[in-house]
C-alpha cells in the first residue's frame, strides 16, 4: 500500500475508534463510517469491505500498539514493580472513563461474527502479562504466584469493570481496590 494509501487508512481507524466506542459494533454502519471519515463510499470501500473488516483492522492495530507490551521496558531492566505501577494507573484511568472503551462493541463483534480474531487478540494478552508476571518472579520483586489465575484475574476483572461501568456508576475507589488486590497478592502483603 502506498503512503498516502496507508494514511487513509489510518485516519479511518482514527475516526471509526470514537463512533465504535459510542455506538457499539452493531449500530456502526459504513454510512457512519462515511460521515466521520468524511469520504466518499467508493472510497471508504477501496480500504474496507465492511465493518467488520473495519473493526478487526482496528482490533489489530489496537494490539500491535498496545501500552501493555512491556518487553521494551523488561529488555532495559526496569523493575517489574515500576511496570506494574504504571500500567495499573493507565488501566485505572481507563476503567473510569468507560464511554471511550471498545469494551461494548468487542462484546457485540464477538457475538455476531465466526472469527478467531478475539480468542488470538486474548492470547496476545495473556502471553504479555504472563511474561511481565514471570520476569517479576525471577527478578524476586514477586512472589511466586499462580501465573495463570493472576493473567485471569487482571484482564477478566479489567474488561468486566469497563463494561460494568457502563451499565453503572463505579466509583474510582472500585478501579484502585482491584488493582490493589492484585499487588498484594504479586508483592505478598508487603508494603511499598
């Protein structure tokens, strides 16, 4: 694709992430798509065939630029606990401002469409954290915990309170008291 193509392309996903965020997957309509990517329909339709293949390039994108890929950060040695800090306040503030989640239309896409791409998309997930959760282990800033069950518990305990909070109010104190949880059962009650 050339560079202009691909930065059609780009600004597409840009537009379409707040009306999927706002709208769900269902509503979404490539006429939407249309109205806020400004284009024509015969232009839209030469990136994207349709919403769905709209919504799992954005999926896509979504993972390859996630703010969880903490491989980078465990190349430079930086402690698993600064890691942890960082990316359980960017999931705080996350969970606190629901309407700009992707939580409902992932829900629906998976729903209505035969794919792999939200089994794949979660293993993705659960490689990274595993692999956060065990280089703090063997560095012995955590203890050694059930690897699995604590993966479980941060990305299901994660996407159910962005939903949840959709549906109802959730203070912020909810959003820390998880991620708290999660620490002390990583740093083994122990102060920081």
């Amino acid at each position: 694709m050339s560079a202009k193509g691909e930065k059609t392309r780009e600004s597409i996903l840009n537009a379409s992430y707040g009306l999927f965020a706002r709208k769900g997957f269902k509503q979404v309509t490539m006429k939407d798509v249309c109205e806020v990517t400004n284009m024509s329909r015969g232009g839209l339709y030469s990136h994207f065939s349709s919403t769905g293949q709209l919504f799992e390039a954005l999926l896509e994108r979504m993972t390859e630029k996630d703010a969880m890929d903490f491989r980078e950060q465990m190349e430079n040695k930086i402690p698993a606990v600064v890691i942890l800090d960082d990316v359980f306040q960017r999931m705080e503030n996350e969970m606190k401002n629901p309407q700009d989640s992707l939580s409902m239309a992932m829900y629906e896409y998976a729903e209505i469409v035969n794919s792999d791409v939200m089994e794949r998309l979660n293993k993705i997930s659960e490689k990274k954290w595993k692999q956060l959760l065990l280089y703090g282990i063997e560095n012995g800033e955590f203890q050694n915990v059930n690897v699995d069950g604590i993966v479980n518990t941060i990305l299901y305990s994660y996407q159910g309170v962005r939903m949840w909070s959709r549906i109802i109010s959730m203070k912020p104190k909810v959003f820390h008291s998880i991620t708290e949880n999660i620490k002390t059962q990583l740093l083994g009650g122990a102060q920081r």
